[in-house]
C-alpha cells in the first residue's frame, strides 16, 4: 500500500470507484442492497488485505452472489416503504387541521424507522438463510434492542447529509462511508445474534 500523499489520494480515489459502483449497481433499485452487500465485502477485503486497484471483478462476483430473491425483493419492498412513508409525510404537512401536526410527527417517525431498519436487513441477508418476513421482523426487533447501533447509524446519516449540504463533494464517498459505518457497527451483531455456523458462505 502507498504511503503518505500519494496513499491519501489511493485510498480517497478507490472511495470513489468504489462509491461509483455501488450508484451503477442500484440503478435498478431493487438491487440496492445486494449492492451495499458487495460494498462491504469489499471493505472486509482491504480491511484484511490493504486497498487494491483492481476490485471490479471481485465487486461484481460479490454482488452476483447476494443479488439473490430475498435481497432483491428486499429491497424493492424497502425502496416503495420509504417512498410511501415520505408521501404520507408531505401530505400530513400540508393538512390544516388539528391533527395534521401529529400526523406528520408519526409519518416521520415511521420513515426514520424504516430507513434505520436497512442496516440490519443488508447484514442479515448477508449472513443468514432467513426470508424476507423473517428478515424484516428480525431487523425491527434488532432496531430496539440495539438502539444504540441504531442512533449511531442515524448520527452517521445526518452527519453525512449535513456535510453534503456544506461540502457537495463529500457526496463522492457517501456510498463508502456507509458501507464502513454499516460494516464497523452492524456485521458484529449479526454475529452476536446467529453465531452457529451456516451453509451459506459468509466473510470469513
């Protein structure tokens, strides 16, 4: 690996290819989230073998493997549940009525909930042979329990919304920077929680 400047450059331009493959990969939508899987397996791979410019193929092969039913469907479901959970929102804010401030309240709460809630379904898709159901009632329940996780994640996706605003070229790793945050602070609970060992393979 290089150090010093040069490295500082390396690692800031595999960021962004890396950043760039997982904006091409969800174009689709509904590939989103076998995509962040293939993010973060790759961010296991410099972790154990230092960056490398040559991490297409291995991105590719990685997201062929986790674009299966259960991701894809996964993320169809959470894509069309952010979307309605933000209309409901738009629409409770433009009610002129007593409840329309309590409406709007929830319909955020609710949006908040599902969006912390992608977290844990990428990681479980990941490491574990549950279907969607079980998939998204686990994550809900993860949500509380590990709420810590939870807020940490949300810190994280409000510091990077408010550094886009300032700095718009932060936006060129922010697909990196979640696939850190989600690899440093979700990959441990899933192996907390489904520690026996499955025939799927998994990152070792």
């Amino acid at each position: 690996m290089i150090k010093g400047f040069l490295g500082i450059m390396e690692m800031f331009a595999s960021f962004v290819l890396l950043n760039l493959l997982l904006f091409v990969y969800s174009l689709l939508i509904i590939t989103f989230i076998p995509a962040l899987a293939a993010a973060i397996e790759t961010m296991h791979k410099w972790k154990k073998e230092g960056l490398s410019p040559y991490f297409i193929k291995n991105f590719h092969a990685s997201f062929r493997k986790h674009a299966n039913k259960t991701s894809l469907t996964l993320s169809g479901i959470w894509f069309a549940g952010l979307t309605i959970l933000a209309a409901d929102a738009w629409l409770a804010a433009s009610f002129v009525m007593a409840m329309g401030d309590v409406l709007y309240v929830t319909a955020i709460l609710f949006f908040l909930m599902w969006l912390l809630m992608m977290p844990y379904m990428t990681v479980q898709t990941m490491k574990t042979d549950l279907n969607v159901i079980g998939i998204i009632k686990n994550s809900f329940l993860l949500l509380w329990i590990e709420w810590k996780r939870s807020l940490a994640m949300f810190v994280i996706f409000a510091a990077c919304l408010t550094g886009i605003i300032i700095m718009p070229f932060i936006s060129l790793i922010t697909g990196s920077l979640l696939a850190i945050s989600i690899y440093s602070i979700f990959i441990p609970v899933i192996k907390t929680y489904y520690a026996a060992p499955i025939p799927r393979e998994v990152m070792e």
